[in-house]
C-alpha cells in the first residue's frame, strides 16, 4: 500500500479498504526526479527554492539518505553540499567508493523553513517520493544519517545511539539499513567520529559478503 495515499486515508478516518488500484511506479530516476520538482503536495513547496530529488546512478548498490535539504542543497538543488557534503564526501571515500557511484538523497525533498525538522505529516505525505526511488534502484545497504532518517526508516522512537551499530532490516522498505551520525553532528560533535567509523566499517563488511 502506497504510504501516503494509507497515511491520508486515516486522516479522514478510513482504516480499513480494498486497494482498488495500484499507483504507476515510474522505473527511472529522471521521471521520480520530474514529479518531485513540481510536487506541491505538502507546505514545503511554498518556501523551498528548488527540490532537491537527489543523485545517483541507478545501479547504486549503495544509497545514503539525510533527513532534508539544507540553506545550500536548496539553492542548488542537490543534496549534501556545502561543509557537510565535504565531510560525507570523505566518509563515502572512507568506504571504498566515489561520490557518483552511490546515491543520495533525502527523506523529505524540500528544505524545512529555518532548517527545521521536517514534521511527520511532511514525512509521510514525501514517502512516496523515497519509496519510488528505492523501488527503482537496487541497493544492497541504504544508509541513514542522523536520528530523523533513521527514526523514519526503521519505523520507531528509539533514540540513534540505539538504533546505530546494527544492520537492521527497513519495515517500511524492506532493506537493509545502518544508522549512524549526520554529517553536520560529527561537524559539531568531532568526538563522535570514531563511532561513525565503527558504523561505516561495519557497512563495508556487510557490502563485501
Ligand atoms: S517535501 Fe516532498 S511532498 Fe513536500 S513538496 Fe517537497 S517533494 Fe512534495
């Protein structure tokens, strides 16, 4: 079932139907990429600059996904730039691969006001984006940074320093899924590097069985 087409319909008090009919899922990245741009389903649209979809080539085995885009990914419209994407860049290195081989995105498309969290109506409603995407790729490990990408994936309030450290399998999506540090944390929390480099290690393991 389609999450935001469920996620609406109990909003309005249906719980319990038939699906009657299924959503097209576009299979290449360029057409998901076409409908984000011009989505205005949730308030974001109305302060964003530019969606930002996210990058990568369709056979990524790898997918990295951050909580939102920021003040410079929302002037550019692609994700993780700026000091933070410096610092992602070096980790995605860290692992074995270069920043075009793996994709990256967000889970809500559209830059939060003031860098805010993205709120759960906004989480919902952009799922389908993210689920479409992940539909047409084929990832082995999907990595989420920081608590709001983790909480989202995995389906839970646990805090990130529990849900870290762990492969653990999406009930949303179905995958595989490492949580471990944001980017823009480790920029202010240095200390927690090593413990990043723990979780990426173990993202290598598994990548390599
Ligand atoms: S955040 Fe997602 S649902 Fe909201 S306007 Fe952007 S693409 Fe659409």
């Amino acid at each position: 079932m389609n999450q935001e087409l469920k996620y609406l319909l109990n909003k309005i008090g249906i719980e319990n139907f038939i699906e009657a009919q299924k959503f097209d899922i576009p299979s290449d990245l360029a057409n998901i990429d076409i409908q984000i741009k011009k989505c205005d389903r949730c308030i974001l649209s109305q302060s964003r600059k530019m969606a930002v979809p996210g990058e990568g080539p369709i056979s990524a085995k790898l997918i990295l996904i951050g909580e939102a885009p920021g003040e410079n990914e929302d002037e550019v419209g692609k994700p993780f730039i700026g000091v933070s994407g410096e610092l992602l860049n070096k980790m995605i290195l860290a692992m074995g691969f270069k920043r075009d081989e793996v994709f990256i995105t967000n889970i809500v498309k559209c830059r939060p006001p003031n860098n805010r969290n993205p709120n759960e109506d906004e989480i919902i409603i952009c799922s389908n984006f993210l689920e479409m995407q992940l539909q047409a790729l084929t990832p082995k490990l999907v990595i989420a940074f920081g608590r709001i990408a983790a909480q989202s994936l995995l389906n839970t309030n646990k805090p990130l320093a529990k849900l870290r450290a762990v492969i653990h399998d999406s009930p949303k999506f179905g995958l595989p899924v490492l949580c471990t540090y944001h980017p823009s944390y480790l920029l202010r929390k240095p200390e927690e590097k090593r413990a990043a480099w723990e979780d990426l290690k173990l993202a290598m393991k598994f990548l390599a069985q």
